[in-house]
C-alpha cells in the first residue's frame, strides 16, 4: 500500500504534499492504532446508550420497558426480552471491546444489533449507522490490535 502511495508522486508534481502527508499518515497512522481507537471509540457509542436504559448497576428502568414496547417493537422477540438482549448486550460487548477480549465477536455482535436498529427502529439514520458499521467492519477484519487481550491470549 505504502507503494501505491509514493509511487505516482513523481508522474504527477501536484500530488507531492498530499502524497507526503497520506506517507507521515501511514507510517504514524499503523493498524494497531486505528484498532484502538476503533475498539474505544464504538464501544463508547453502546456503552453509552446501554447506561441510559438502567439506573444503578444494571437495573432495567421501566422507561425502558416502555420504549421497547411502544417505540422500538421488533418482529418475533417479545419487547421485554429485547430490552434485556439489547442492554446487556450493550454493556457487554462494550467491555469486551475496551479490553480487546474477543473483539471480532464483539463488533459482530454490534453490527447485528446496528442493523437491527437500521431496518426496524431508525431506518432514517443510516448516516449515523453507516459510520458504526465502517468502524465495526474495520474490527472485525483487522481484530483487536497489538494493544489487546486477544493478542496477549493468543486468539487474534
């Protein structure tokens, strides 16, 4: 890749700052970096949302009952059981990614859970769910990174 980089710099001058900035970029930017950033960043996003629905430890607030079976009614699981499955889910996977402990399992959990959300609750916020599921995509290709628990136990 670095090749694809640098190479066409000297058939087209102008392309020679960008050309340099994309090669400081790649060598600053490696994998393992934007796998952490990935991990940290998507599971702040489902860690977030999973705290709204509980109070205390993980308490499940009527509220959120009541969303689930009002607002966010899904095909064949019963609104309780997704309010459950949702946020431990969310709390869950979310941990698990901080960590880098089974972090393709993680991110493919999230991404199910995204396009559950795309197709039967926000269909309107695909933006917003194409953005984690690039993020999401991204983990599961690459894994965890060198600053992982999958690395450390031999799993990525």
């Amino acid at each position: 890749m670095t090749d694809q980089i640098l190479a066409p710099a000297a058939a087209r001058p102008w392309s020679r700052p960008f050309d340099a900035v994309a090669a400081v970029a790649h060598r600053a930017l490696p994998d393992d970096v934007l796998a952490l950033v990935a991990r940290l960043g998507i599971a702040s996003v489902f860690f977030l949302s999973g705290r709204t629905k509980v109070d205390g430890v993980l308490h499940i607030t009527d509220g959120t009952y009541s969303l689930f079976a009002d607002d966010y009614a899904l095909p064949l699981i019963p609104s309780d059981v997704a309010a459950h499955l949702a946020t431990y889910s969310e709390h869950l996977f979310s941990i698990l990614l901080v960590l880098g402990l089974f972090t393709r399992l993680s991110a493919l959990a999230f991404l199910g859970m995204t396009l559950v959300i795309e197709v039967f609750v926000y269909p309107d916020a695909w933006s917003t769910h194409l953005s984690w599921a690039a993020i999401l995509l991204f983990l599961v290709a690459r894994g965890g990174g060198r600053w992982s628990l999958d690395r450390a136990v031999g799993i990525q």
